[in-house]
C-alpha cells in the first residue's frame, strides 16, 4: 500500500513542478504559480497523513 502512495505523492509533486516551470515560461501571473505550490504543498501533507494513518492502524492491529 506504501508504494502506491509513495508513487502518488512522486506523481502529484512531478505535475506540480511541471505546471509552475510551464507557467513560469509563459509568465504567467505569480498568484497562479503560488497557487499550484500551495496545491502541492496539500497534496503532500493529505498523502503523509493517509500513510500515517495507515501505519498508526496497522501499528494498533498488532497489539490486538
């Protein structure tokens, strides 16, 4: 289950850099680029937490 998050998380922080460079290059307004970070920043912190989750419920399977 790892893996597939990890790729997930590669994947969405890939696109994220490939928009800002794409924006950056047609000078797009710095709001948008900002915008798409602070996306990514969410998408990280929403992937972390899931595996945590993950990890806290399997963690509490095996003491059970």
């Amino acid at each position: 289950m790892n893996d597939g998050l990890r790729l997930m998380a590669v994947a969405s922080q890939l696109v994220g850099f490939i928009i800002i460079f794409l924006l950056r290059t047609y000078d797009v307004a710095i709001f948008w680029q900002g915008t798409v970070l602070g996306l990514m920043l969410c998408s990280a912190l929403l992937i972390w937490l899931f595996r945590r989750y993950a990890r806290n419920k399997k963690l509490l399977d095996r003491h059970r």
